[in-house]
C-alpha cells in the first residue's frame, strides 16, 4: 500500500495540509547549512569567465607564436 503520492491544486486548498507544508518548509529554512550565507552564483560564473579568458589568451598567444606549418 502507497501511502505517498504528489499534491493536488485541492489538495492545498485544505487548511492542515497547507499548514503542516508551512512547517516542514519552516524546518527546512532553519537547517545550518555550511559555507557562506552569500549568494555565489555570480561569483563562480565570474571565476568560470576569467579562466575562459585565460585560456583563450594563453591559447592565441601559442597559436601567434608558432603557427601552423
């Protein structure tokens, strides 16, 4: 016997379920994550862009150095 299965739109409509959803949602919000609280999104795609940058660099330099036979 499945005793789990997905949410409906009525289903939130209930008062207990919307509720017990706004606590178990309220636990997870305070669980202690490690690291920085900061966003780091924008700084790995950065970080990902300056070594792109780089390399490409290192690249036309070996590339202008010695060319293709």
């Amino acid at each position: 016997m499945n005793l789990i299965s997905p949410l409906l739109w009525a289903d939130m409509r209930e008062q207990k379920i919307a509720a017990q959803i706004a606590r178990e949602l309220g636990k997870f919000h305070k669980v202690d994550i490690p690291g920085s609280k900061e966003p780091q999104l924008w700084v790995d795609i950065l970080k990902f862009y300056e070594k792109g940058y780089k390399f490409i660099f290192v690249l036309i330099i070996v590339l202008v150095s010695f060319p293709p036979i």
